[in-house]
C-alpha cells in the first residue's frame, strides 16, 4: 500500500529500496517508516526507502534443565520470554532443579511466549502398604498380591505336612507396615502336605 502510494504520488519505484527490519510493536509486512519521511519535499527521481516490519524477533530458548527455579524464571525474563512453573516429583533431579521445559533450548520463538517448565520436589515418596498374610494360597496368587502392592517377593521353600506343595506357608513380616519396593520373603510348601 505505501509504495502504491508514492507510485500515486508521481515517485519511480525503480528508486524505492524495501529494507527488512524486525520492530516488536509493528506487525510483520506493515511499513515502519519511510526515508524521506512522510511529509518531506522530494523530487519524483530522488530515492526512498521503505523501512518495513519483518514482525518481533525471535528469540532463542534457553536451557532450563538443572537450573534452580529462580534462575530458570530470571533467564526466561532476560530473554524477553514469559515462564510458567509448575512442581512434580522426580526421581532424577534433586528437588528444586528444572527438570522439564516445554520447548527445547536452542528454539526460536516469538517474544513473550509462555515456556511452561516443571520443577523437582525431589523423588516420589514410596507408599506405605501393608504385608498381607497369604498362608494356604498357591505361590503365583501370593506372588501376583504382592507384586501388585509394589512388593518384590523372595521365595524360600521348606517341608511341610499342613500345606500342599506349592502352597505358601508363611510370609515374613505379615501385618507389618512397610514402603512399597521392599522385599518380602514367603516361605513355599515342598510338600509332602496333609
């Protein structure tokens, strides 16, 4: 619309130079100014340069990963870029640090973009569970109960004239309280039974 304009108002737009420039208020192919300025005498032939927006530059996302919270927040401000925090459990990073940024470091973005980003709370606390006690039933129904507790089980075998071959005897520590990934030990029937 500008250089139509100047073409309108008798300039020849063999002499119009478009130079590319980035302005953060000025939406990109809108003209930010023009040399000589709007308003000036020029003659027809004299040159003109059409200054116009390529729109906000892009800034480059910085790495978060490791960083404390407080300066994950103040090298995504430096940057021109809006952060938005949130806190999860992880196991890999101690708590306090970023482990997780919603758009990877070295990507170009617009100014002002919001880059979500989790912070540790340090690892997941492990769950308290209680050792059922699973005496007469068969090793893989016992092992299947545990297992889906979060225990690890460890088999022991012994005789027994109570309790079928393959049926549990006893599991150590029943009643107990105890974090989930603990081991617990069930003592298996090797028969001979009643």
């Amino acid at each position: 619309a500008a250089k139509e304009a100047l073409i309108k108002a008798g300039f020849l737009e063999e002499n119009f130079e478009i130079i590319d420039r980035e302005d953060d208020s000025v939406d990109a192919g809108r003209v930010i100014a023009t040399l000589p300025g709007a308003g000036s005498k020029a003659t027809a032939d004299a040159k003109i340069q059409i200054v116009v927006s390529k729109g906000a530059s892009e800034i480059m996302v910085p790495r978060l990963l490791g960083k404390t919270a407080e300066d994950a927040k103040k090298a995504l401000e430096e940057a021109g870029l809006i952060g938005k925090m949130t806190e999860d459990f992880s196991d890999l990073y101690e708590e306090g640090q970023v482990f997780e940024q919603s758009i990877d470091a070295g990507e170009r973005v617009d100014k002002n973009q919001i880059i979500e980003y989790k912070v540790s709370k340090g690892p997941k606390p492990k769950e308290q569970v209680v050792i059922p006690n699973l005496a007469g039933e068969t090793v893989s129904s016992a092992t299947a109960k545990l297992i889906n507790l979060g225990l690890h089980v460890n088999p022991s075998y012994n005789e027994s004239t109570t309790y079928n071959k393959d049926y549990v005897i006893s599991v150590q520590g029943a009643g107990s309280t105890v974090e989930e990934g603990t081991t617990v030990t069930i003592v298996i029937s090797t028969g001979p039974g009643p």
